[in-house]
C-alpha cells in the first residue's frame, strides 16, 4: 500500500523592498601608473530600507529581474544579514574590512582610460590627466567645452553629450527617427 505526505506551510505574502546597487570598482593609485583593483563576484548589491539584510547579485542573476516602474527579481537567492560581511556589503558600509575580505588585483603601468554611463550620470576615471571634450544637444543646438581631467570624478546631466578623449570616447544617447527613400535592392548597415 503506498503512502503519502502532505506538507502544508503558510507563507508569508508581504513584499519586501530593497534599493539596488551598481558596484563599479575602478582602480585606486598605489604609485606612478601603478594601481590596485578590487576584484568583485557579485556587481549589483541591494540593501533593505532599514539596512540589516541585502542580497547579493550576478549579472545573470540581475538580467533575471523585470526592470518595470518597481523591478521585481526572482526569489531565488540569499538574503544576508548585515552581520554577515562580505566583499561588497563591506565596500558599500565602507568598512575597513574590505582590504581583509576583496580579492586585489595589481596593475601594473595601467593607463586605461574609463567612462560608465549610469542614467544621466558618466562615471569617469582617467589615470593620466587628460583633456576632453563634450558636445551636448540642448534645444537642437550642439555646445561642445572643454575640459582637463584626472583620476576617477562624474559628469552629471551629460545623457545627451559625446564625451571624447583622443583615445576613448561616448556617443550620446539621441531620440527620433528618420526616413530614407532607397532605389536599391541591397541595403548594408
């Protein structure tokens, strides 16, 4: 005769909200053109509106998610309490921890230049002074200035801009459409 086992749990349905976290670790100077780097597992962090639990998360894990006026992620990962210190809940609290528990990576004659768009905001770090240059859109008008650059800082409201250094540059991010007339029976893009 076979048996079995019902197993009945009453599951909370309360949401839980947490605000989420971009890590962009960028390289700090120890001498010269040499840096260290932390090396990070997990580039998104989130953390609870009272700031006692956060969760941990990959790339994969966050492209899981439904980005939305509320994104909500799967229920599928661990949610730490603040006790538990790790890499990245000890570089958001700032502790000074993170140089026990962060992998480091050392760089040696690093002049990579770094530019991050993260909304309206460009995160910059140029290890080397630089001169750049950035050409916004305003009213349908192109502005462009100029100006001289170094270490790690942001450009704020800069969406609309192309930022450009003589190695390295951004397109801006334009809206609209266009429409062409072709008398071809191939088309490349």
């Amino acid at each position: 005769m076979a048996s079995s086992l019902l197993l009945m749990l009453t599951l909370k349905a309360a949401s839980q909200l947490f605000t989420l976290y971009k890590i962009s670790v960028l390289p700090t100077r120890i001498s010269n053109n040499n840096f260290v780097q932390y090396s990070i597992d997990f580039p998104y962090f989130a953390i609870d509106i009272s700031q006692r639990e956060y969760i941990l998360f990959t790339e994969a894990d966050y492209y899981r998610c439904e980005a939305g006026k509320i994104t909500i992620c799967p229920a599928n990962m661990a949610i730490y309490n603040v006790q538990i210190v790790t890499c990245e809940s000890s570089i958001y609290f700032q502790n000074s921890t993170n140089n026990r528990l962060c992998r480091r990576k050392f760089l040696f004659d690093y002049r990579t230049q770094t530019l991050e768009q993260h909304g309206t905001i460009w995160l910059y770090h140029l290890p080397e002074p630089r001169q750049i240059t950035i050409s916004c859109l305003k009213n349908n008008t192109w502005t462009t200035r100029t100006e001289l650059l170094h270490d790690a800082g942001l450009l704020f409201n800069a969406s609309q801009c192309s930022i450009a250094t003589h190695e390295v540059r951004t397109l801006p991010k334009l809206q609209g459409t266009t429409q062409a007339n072709l008398e071809t029976t191939y088309l490349h893009t």
